[in-house]
C-alpha cells in the first residue's frame, strides 16, 4: 500500500524539518572542536588520573612555549582559559555532566599559570623548577582549599569548570616564587 504524502494539502511535499531542540546533543561542527580542546586533544582520556596526566602534558608543552619567552607562555595561559571556558561549556551541554574527568583544558591553563612564575622566581627552564610547578599545582588541585574550593563547588558551566584550577595555578605560583625567592633556590638555578 502506498503511504499518502503529508504535505498539509498544500502539494509541495512534507515541510522542511525543524533545528533540533536546544538540548539535543549536536555531535557536528563547534562540539567536535570544543570536545577537542576541552579534552586536550585526547589527553583527558587518558587513566588513571586524567587530571594528572594534562597537567603532565601541560607542564612539557608548557616549557616549550617558555623556551620562545615568557610572554608565549602567559599569552597561551590567557588563551587556554578563554578557550577553556568555552569548550567546557560546550561540552557541558553535549554530555550534560558537569567538570567530567575527561576534560582537562582547565588543568592545562593551571598548569600553565603555574609555570609562569618560573621566570619571575629566576628558575628559567629548570627541571626542578618545573617539577615544583607540578607538584604544587596538583597538590592545590587535589585539595582545593579555601577560595579554589569554593570556586570548585559554587560557579556552574565553563567558567566553573575553569576558575578553581586558574587559582590553584596562582596559588602555585605564588608558593613557587615565594620559596624560591626567600631560599634563594632562583639564584642556585641561575648560577646568581
């Protein structure tokens, strides 16, 4: 039997089909790159500790762009975060899960922070000092105190996902910089 056509009486065929409702995940275009960043490029799928690992993976790339200058590294740190916000939140809308594992690109604008008080505490390119980045940004991360915690727990969407590792990266740094410049560990890394 042949089905009747449903245009309505009007002859020209059925009407052309609707967008999507909002919240129907869009598995094309912007979410493929968002799902890109907010993933760090398949970084964030990797375990156990994904967060761990894009840390790790920022802090390697995070030094390449400090090797071209400290402004490469602060630009990149700016630039994640904005980026970062975004792909979050896109993300966000596609899975409906908020600050999954899997996204990283705040962790890797955390570190990045982090790392730019490298050159301000006078510890360059020093693997020590770059561990140090590491292990107290993880540490700030893992713990979440104070205001990180609260970001953590208080702010929704990209910007929540973001904010508490760009405070844990400052809180970071600033720790860094703050031991190197009291120790005096920056002028041993020097040769000052």
């Amino acid at each position: 039997m042949i089905k009747p056509r449903d245009d309505g009486g009007s002859g020209r065929g059925a009407p052309p089909p609707t967008d999507p409702p909002p919240s129907a995940p869009n598995r094309g275009g912007p979410n493929r790159l968002a799902t890109a960043i907010a993933l760090w490029f398949g970084t964030g799928l990797l375990r156990p500790a994904p967060g761990t690992w894009g840390s790790l993976a920022a802090t390697v790339m995070g030094m390449g762009l400090l090797t071209l200058g400290p402004w490469f590294l602060a630009g990149g740190a700016v630039l994640a975060t904005g980026v970062g916000i975004w792909a979050a939140a896109r993300y966000q809308a596609t899975t409906g899960r908020h600050d999954a594992s899997e996204v990283v690109v705040d962790e890797v604008a955390g570190q990045w922070i982090a790392l730019c008080a490298l050159p301000l505490a006078g510890l360059g390119l020093s693997v020590e000092g770059a561990a140090a980045a590491f292990v107290l940004f993880r540490l700030f991360d893992i713990a979440k105190p104070g205001p990180i915690g609260w970001a953590d727990r208080r702010l929704a969407g990209g910007l929540g996902v973001m904010l508490d590792d760009v405070l844990a990266g400052i809180a970071a740094g600033a720790i860094l910089w703050a031991l190197a410049t009291w120790t005096g560990l920056g002028d041993l890394a020097t040769g000052g």
